[in-house]
C-alpha cells in the first residue's frame, strides 16, 4: 500500500526518471479489476494523455500525482507504480500503462484495491482533495497543537489505530506505518485515546514524525517496493515479517491480531492495554 514514506521515495524517483518526458500512449484497464477506481471511462485516458508531457510530481499524503500539463495523475492505496526502460520486458497484466516516446514506461497495478485517477482541469474528487489540503506530517504545520486539535470529543473514544488510521485524519498514515509508530510510543492499537495521559500524547505526537521521518529518509518500508521495484530501507520492527518473532526490545512474542478491518501487531509486553 502507498503511505507517506512511500509516496515521498516515488516522487522523488518519478521526477528523477520521466519528469519532461512526452506520453506517446496510454493503455488502461487492460486488466479489470474490481477494486481498481478511473475517473470516469478509462477508454478517453490515452485522448486525455497522450502528447503530454510530465511536468512534475508531487506527494500528498499517500497519494502520489504526476502533472502532465492540464491533467493530474493521482496513484494512491494499493496501486503499484514501476518505471521500465526501453528494454524491459513490460508485465502482461496491469491496469494503466503510459509509454513515453523514448518507449519507456509507467505501469501501474492495483493489488486488493487502489486508485488511478486522471483529473482534467477544474475536476476534483474527495479522497484528491482531502490528501491536498491537509498539512504534510513531516512539516512545521503538523504541529504538536495541530495535532492535539485533531482530538474531538467523538474521536477521544476511538482506539489508537481507529484515531490514526482512519477518515483520512492524517493522509498517508495507513495500517502499515501505524504499526510501528504505536510501537515506538508504547502504545497498543486498541488502547482509547481518552485513556492517555499528556505524556503519553506527546510520545505519541512524536512518534508520528519521527518514525514517519525515518522511513521516509530511508526510501520506504522494506514491505513495499520503489518506482523500480527494489524494497524500502527501513526495517519494520512490527509487520507481517514479525507476527510470532520476539520483540526487539523485551523479547516477548510479538501478537498478530485481525482488528477493524485489517490486521495489527503488537508487543504484549511494551505495548499494554488500558486497565
């Protein structure tokens, strides 16, 4: 899944690899999938794309956007985005593919689910614009009374994973970077906020930026891969690769647990549950 770390290492890579390169051909829906949401009919994006040219990328949150021209591009969830030279060999199956004139290309694949949207001028859609209007976690805006003044009486009955996870209320803060943020705060995922203390809201607070910060310098999670396929630098203390292995702090069997829709992982040790 696409999250802050990994839309900021895309963008990056994106504006390194085609920025100023002209789209010659767009395939989409090549493969149908269910989960795979087009603005509108995917059959008008090569009349919508084609003799563009990338003028820039950029991340919000965990949507990543190209700007080709008067058209913006919009990958976010689980759209999986790769650069193949001239001289790759492209994958049979995907469902949007940009050729470039120099015969490189873009292609991009939804797994479970994802969007590829292409917005003409003037078109909005509400999971866009939200991403695009709130402050990037990794800037001065996010501040610690920002974050304080996302806590609304309704949201301090929420769950941990609930508060940060969910409604968008941090862009690019999925179920996959949760997992170690809450760790780093010694927080468990089911713990309600109104059950923590100042202190415990600060270390939370922090945690958000500095083990966002931290994945994001080391180019992404190494659950997920780059423009060009290669895994993330950063070492997830809890994921999938974890679930049943020790805590690298106290040595206790790290727990996987199905929880509001997804799974959550968790030291049972360093991360109690309110009493």
């Amino acid at each position: 899944m696409i999250e802050l770390p990994e839309s900021k290492t895309l963008t990056i890579q994106i504006n390194d690899t085609v920025k100023g390169k002209t789209i010659r051909n767009v395939t989409a829906n090549k493969s149908p999938h269910k989960f795979a949401w087009f603005t509108g009919d995917p059959e008008n994006y090569h009349s919508l794309l084609s003799g563009k040219s990338v003028l820039f990328a950029a991340a919000y949150g965990g949507m990543v956007e190209i700007q080709a021209e008067d058209v913006r591009l919009a990958f976010f969830d689980g759209t999986n985005v790769r650069y193949y030279s001239a001289d790759e060999e492209l994958p049979q199956k995907h469902q949007l593919h940009l050729e470039f004139e120099d015969s490189s290309s873009l292609v991009c694949s939804v797994q479970m689910y994802g969007g590829l949207l292409a917005l003409g001028e003037g078109q909005t859609e509400t999971y866009n614009e939200i991403a695009r209007s709130k402050p990037d976690p990794l800037s001065g805006e996010f501040s610690q009374e920002y974050f304080r003044s996302l806590l609304g009486d309704r949201d301090m009955k929420l769950s941990a994973k609930a508060f940060l996870a969910t409604k968008q209320r941090i862009p690019g803060l999925g179920n996959g970077v949760l997992q170690d943020i809450l760790f780093n705060a010694r927080v468990h995922p089911k713990r309600k906020m109104n059950t923590l203390s100042d202190s415990e809201l600060d270390a939370l607070f922090n945690s958000v930026k500095d083990t966002l910060f931290e994945m994001t310098v080391k180019g992404g999670r190494d659950t997920e891969r780059d423009l060009f396929g290669c895994c993330g630098g950063y070492k997830t203390i809890l994921s999938a690769k974890s679930a049943g292995r020790p805590c690298p702090v106290c040595g206790s069997i790290i727990v996987r647990e199905a929880y509001l829709g997804g799974n959550i992982y968790y030291c049972p040790k360093c991360q109690k549950p309110e009493s």
